[in-house]
C-alpha cells in the first residue's frame, strides 16, 4: 500500500521509480495542498531547500523555491555554477556532502545525465532531479500529469501528442515513461532526426500504445493534448544540425482551427517558435496555467520527502 511514509527520506530521480499508484498519490496530494499555495502555511518551518541549479532556468528553480517558501520553510542555494566552488575544481560529489550539512533536502539540475543518481547516492538528505541533461524532468512530469487532470478531469482515455524534440528534450523522456502507467494513446511526432531516444521507447514499448510520426496536421484532429517541446539547441554539437530542424512544427492559431474545440495545448516552457503567441488568448492555451501547477506539485513533493504531509 501507497501512503505518504513510503514517500518520506526518498529520493525523486526517475518517472522509471515510480508506478501508477504512487504517482496518483502524489498528484492527490498536490490537489490537497493547493489552497496551502494561497494560504501559506507553516507546514517545513525550520526546514531548508538547497536549490543546486549548474544549468539554466526559471521555472523549475523558482517554483521549487517558491513551493518551499509558501510551506513556511527557508531556501539557500545557487543558478550558476559559476558562483560556487565547481569553478574551483569541486566534485559534484564533495559539494553534495557539503551541502547536506546546511540543507534538509536538495533540488538540483545539471548537464550530466548521471548528476542527479550521483548526487543521491552521495547524499543522505533527499534529492529531487530538477532535470539532468537531456535524460529525465520527472518533477516536470508530475505537473504536465497534474495539469491533463485539471484540464480533462483524468487521464486515462486521453489521447496525446507529444511533438518537437524527442531526443534532446527531457521533459518529453519523464513524461512518456509516466504515461507508461495510464490507459492513454499517445503520438511521438517529430522530425526523422529528433525521433523518440532508444531508451525511452524500450522502456514503454508493450507498456504504452504510441505510434511514432512527423505529421502533427495529420493526427491533429484526434487529440486531446498537444505538448509541444522547444528543440534543444544547447544539446546539438553541431549548430547546422539545429538550424536543419529548428523550426520544424510551428503552431499557431490558423493551424489549430483543425483541431477539436476543447483541445488542451501544453509545453513545458520556455517556447522559442513552437507556439506562436496568436495561441495564448484562445482556450486552447494551457502553458502558462501548467507552469503554475508546478507549484502544487512541488509543495506536495517537499512535504512528502520531508514527512510532512
Ligand atoms: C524544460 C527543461 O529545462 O527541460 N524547462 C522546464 O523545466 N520547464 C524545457 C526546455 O528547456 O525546453
């Protein structure tokens, strides 16, 4: 059985450690806590956040921050690692066991697609993967499932795409593995040279029922969500290679008067071309509301790994 103790001390690196029960458990939870998010409330008073953020961000770094703050707790932490003593040489792994001794748990974003297991192995507080390269976003994850919940009442039944940068974006590699869990048909549609990484579609294959494609126009019709994804240049070492597939899907207003009324149009932020702005003020526009739920999302995670809830 499922409560919150299963949740607490633990660490949060994969949608590949959790299953469908846990992860509903933490999304009820997230729903629980969101009049804490108005409110405030003193629920980690004397608790401390260490944000380790060696990438950039806005979202992630500041909704986690945010989160700890409305829980009446205290954050420290640095969005640069620059500023920190890895300029100096430092190990990811000397700086973890520095950290553990000012902090109660740590959230943490790093190039490296191992950085967030490293950092929890090296760890005895509980560490939440706040993206490690192009690898895994699992709290990202939980907040694109909290937010198809909010828009369509549920998940199973839905009928999904998602398009852009399969191979690079990792918000996209958390969230098909989660959707792995739930009765849902799902499209990976993108360019032939940003199709879905090996890895994921091992790990959904005979689990999810998905069709690879990279015709958005074709299947748009049918879908309940589209999640589009920005093309992640940072990840290409060549920038001819970018520039070949970085406007590979642009979705506007005039694209989406094929689609159903009621469809739900996310993206993980920060959009470049994907969505083009005629979209925001449509009903169809749920990004910046999904932004928002990553504050409930991660108030119910800090509260769960903290034993607070
Ligand atoms: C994403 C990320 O960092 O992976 N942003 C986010 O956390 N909301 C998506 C992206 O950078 O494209």
């Amino acid at each position: 059985m499922v409560d919150a103790a299963s949740f607490k001390g633990r660490d949060i690196i994969s949608m590949r450690d959790f299953n469908r029960e846990e992860l509903d458990f933490i999304l009820d939870k997230a729903t629980e806590v969101q009049p804490l998010a108005e409110k405030g409330s003193d629920l980690l008073k004397g608790k401390i956040l260490a944000t380790l953020f060696f990438e950039p961000s806005t979202r992630t770094r500041l909704s986690f921050e945010s989160a700890m703050l409305r829980l009446g707790g205290g954050v420290l932490g640095f969005a640069e690692p620059k500023v920190s003593s890895v300029a100096k040489g430092e190990t990811l792994t000397d700086t973890i066991k520095v950290v553990e001794s000012y902090a109660d748990v740590i959230a943490m974003r790093h190039p490296s697609e191992d950085a967030a297991v490293v950092a929890a192995e090296a760890a005895s507080i509980p560490v939440i993967n706040g993206g490690s390269g192009p690898w895994e976003h699992p709290t990202q994850a939980l907040l694109d499932l909290h937010t198809m919940r909010a828009a369509k009442g549920g998940i199973d039944g839905l009928t999904i795409a998602l398009v852009g940068d399969l191979l690079y974006g990792r918000t996209v590699h958390s969230l098909a593995v989660a959707l792995r869990n739930y009765d849902v048909k799902v499209y990976f549609v993108s360019p032939p040279e940003l199709r879905m990484r090996k890895d994921v579609i091992d790990d959904v294959k005979g689990r999810l029922d998905y069709v690879e494609t990279g015709d958005l126009k074709a299947i748009l019709p049918k879908l309940d969500i589209l999640y589009a994804t920005r093309v992640q240049k940072e990840r290409f070492s060549d920038p001819a290679d970018y520039e070949k597939v970085k406007d590979a899907f642009r979705i506007d207003r005039a694209f989406l008067a094929g689609a159903k009324k009621d469809l739900v149009v996310m993206h993980p932020l920060p959009r470049v071309t994907e969505i083009a702005t005629d979209v925001d003020d449509t009903p169809h526009a749920w990004y910046f509301r999904q932004a928002r739920h990553g504050i409930y999302v991660r108030m119910a995670l800090l509260g769960l790994v903290l034993g607070a809830l």
